[in-house]
C-alpha cells in the first residue's frame, strides 16, 4: 500500500483476494457512473494518495497515460528549482 485507503469489498472485482479494494476506484467508478474499464487506472491530480475528493481524481486510459502525467508534473518541478 503507499498510502491509499481500502475499504473491504470482497464481492468487487478488483478486489484483492483479502477482499480489499483501493477506495480511490470505487470513489472513481461512482463518479463515472460505470465499472472502471480493463487497463484504467485512478490519479490523484494532487498527488495525494488518500485525497479521493471526486474533484481529486482522473481516470487515465492506460499506466502509460497515467506514468506521462507523472513524467509531465516531475519535469515541472525540476523546472522550478
């Protein structure tokens, strides 16, 4: 875990076989209205792990989406010092 809060939901199918799930994806499937699709992936726009304000969250299509926004707020940073 790095810092995300669970909630037990054994009977989602992205739980883990403990039947806990990152509440971030439940935060952001209620927003969507729909399961996440295959391969979609929750950033937290503040890079806050355990801020899952709808308001707080983006549905990526990919991890490649999701590391490039990554990339994108690290080279930001670095330009910045």
């Amino acid at each position: 875990m790095r810092g995300y809060l669970e909630v037990k939901r054994p009977d989602h199918p992205r739980a883990w076989k403990t039947g806990w799930i990152n509440a971030h994806i439940l935060a952001a499937e209620e927003k969507l209205g729909r399961p996440l699709a295959r391969g979609e992936v929750v950033h937290h726009i503040d890079g806050d792990g355990r801020n899952n304000e709808l308001d707080n969250l983006q549905v990526c299509a990919s991890h490649r989406e999701h590391a490039l926004i990554h990339a994108r707020t690290r080279t930001r940073a670095m330009m910045t010092l």
